[in-house]
C-alpha cells in the first residue's frame, strides 16, 4: 500500500510517500480502505513533533478519514466487508490502507459521499460538543469565534447559529468573512482591520461575548479576552496561530471570566456518554440539512504535504481533504 511517512519531525515538506507492506486487522480492529483523509491543524503539529499524543517516529499523519471496511477483526460486532464508514484515527490516515480500533468506527450511509463523512466528525464534533457539554452555549448569547472561516471554526459558527446563538465571526479577510456569512455568522469583523474589542462592545450592547471560541491563540485570543461579558466562558481549543497566550489573571477575577482548555479527544474516554449525545445530535442535524460540511480544497494523497501547507499557509476555508480515488 502506498502511505504518507514522517521518518524526522520536522514541516510537510520532509514526508515521503512509500510502499509498505499491507495490514492486517487484529482482534478488535477493522482494516479501512481509505478514500478520504480529513486534513488538520493537529496533523502539522504532529509532524513538528510537539502534538500532546504524539507517536514516535516513523509514522503515518492524518486523524480521521472515510472508506469501506475490507476485514473485520476478531470480536467485532456491527460491521462488516463493504460497510461506508468514518473512523477516526488518531494518526495513520494519509494511506490507502488504515486500521483502527472498532469503537472508533461509525456508520456513515452510502449516500454521503467520502470527503464530506472525512470531514464530519472531528470538526463538528469539537465544536458541538464542547459549546454545548463544556462551554454550555444558550440561545441568545453572544459567541465569538476566532479563526472563524477555519477547518473548526466554520462548524462553531454553524452549530452556534443552530443553538440559536448571535455568532461573531472573525476572520482575516472579505472573502474568508463571506464564507462565514454563508454559513450564518450575525456579524463580521474583519481581525486585521478593525478594532475587535471596539466592534464587540459595539455589537453586544456595551456587554461583550458570552462565549469565546478560540482555536487561533496570540493576539486573537488577547483580543477575545478584552472582549468578553461578566461570567464569560472562554474555550481555549488550539493554538493555530503559533502564540500560546498567558492570560492575566487579575482580568478573570474582575470578570469573573472562566477558562476552559479543551481537547474534544480526551472526552471519549473522560465522558463517552456526551461524545455519544452529541455525535447523535449532529447527525440529526446533518440529516435534517441545518449543517453542511464545507470543503475548499482537495489533494490527492501523493500530494499531501501540499494539503498540510495549505492549512500552515491559511488558504483553505472550512476543511482540506486528502483523497485516494480508485
């Protein structure tokens, strides 16, 4: 099978696409022939050697992806050879043949096609679950999402506009803006131009945020920060711009602000119940067509330290996608 290596840590550039032998699914497990590869921040941060799980090289990026099931392990029930399916990975998704552990396959139907299921669960599921499990968004607040044209940003501003939140979308340019605006952000603010403490007071009334959404860090999530409501909630959810912020901690006491670090992939084992309530919810919504997955770029897997770049390179909106056409 052909797969994407990282032999040394390092940028998208120092992988290489190789032959390695085909595997095999063990008790437990399912092999996936992949046909779609979601592409995402924390694969670049993998590959750099600095991700909070990180495996040792050599290994394969690439965290979630979509196919059909072509061997079933021993002690799997529910699947079978052929089944569409979404799984997520962890790392070993930019190949054309992954495995992974059965409970962390799902079920996708076969009129779905592959790069919409690829890039579905992680995304919206780190968006709904943390705003409405962690964050706790009620309709009518205010929330504002940094990074908001972005892979998770995108699906904060859907699912919040679904909750029947006032979304504050920001982003770094008119068009990336009108992305967001498609997908029902209630205001625009344009980061690199505007004043963003200045729009949000504006915007909330003299108020602030109820709820800040920050998948970005550095000078965005200051920013945020000065614009928050009393009793905000804000969710620390990476650090895409490559600034890891410190927060001053005499401002949370005068606001009584609450932090919340977030990482959606530690709740499958801290609490899989709310991972399960939510990943029914979304597909709910998915089906009753209140959120759409929107994907702007495609790669084909020979090609994906140009996906990972792209994201670096901040000229994608919504998702990026590796794929293996057969």
């Amino acid at each position: 099978m052909r797969a994407v290596v990282c032999k040394k840590f390092g940028t998208p550039d120092d992988l290489v696409v190789e032959d390695l032998p085909d595997l095999t699914a063990g008790a437990g497990e399912v092999k996936i022939a992949m046909r779609a590869a979601g592409v995402n921040f924390a694969d670049n941060v993998m590959v750099q050697g600095k991700y909070q799980v990180q495996p040792e090289v050599p290994f394969t990026p690439g965290s979630e992806m979509a196919g059909e099931i072509m061997e079933v392990g021993e002690g799997v029930d529910g699947l079978a050879v052929g089944d569409h399916v979404f799984a997520g990975a962890g790392h070993g998704a930019f190949a054309e043949q992954v495995v992974v552990k059965a409970d962390k396959v799902f079920k996708v139907p076969s009129s779905m096609d592959y790069a919409t299921a690829a890039t579905f669960v992680v995304a919206y599921g780190t968006s709904h679950h943390g705003l409405t499990e962690i964050a706790k968004l009620q309709k009518d607040e205010f929330l504002l999402v940094n990074g908001a044209a972005g892979g998770v940003g995108l699906t904060a501003v859907e699912c919040g506009k679904v909750i029947g939140a006032k979304v504050i979308a920001l982003a770094s340019s008119p068009e990336k803006l009108e992305v967001c605006k498609s997908k029902g952000a209630d205001y625009l603010i344009d980061y690199t131009k505007e004043d963003v403490r200045a729009r949000v007071k504006k915007i909330t009334g003299g108020k602030g945020a109820n709820v800040v959404y920050d998948p970005v860090g550095g000078k965005a999530f200051d920013d945020a920060l000065r614009s928050t409501a009393v009793q905000a909630r804000v969710m620390v959810i990476g650090f895409a711009g490559g600034g890891v912020p410190q927060i001053p901690a005499n401002y949370l006491l005068v606001k009584n602000l609450t932090v919340l670090g977030y990482y959606w992939g530690a709740y499958h084992q801290l609490d899989p119940k709310s991972i399960a309530r939510s990943n029914a919810q979304l597909f709910q919504w998915l089906g009753e067509g209140k959120i759409k997955p929107h994907v702007s770029m495609r790669f084909p897997l020979e090609e994906t330290k140009d996906a990972l770049n792209a994201l670096l390179q901040r000229k994608s909106t919504g998702k990026v996608v590796v794929t293996n056409d057969v």
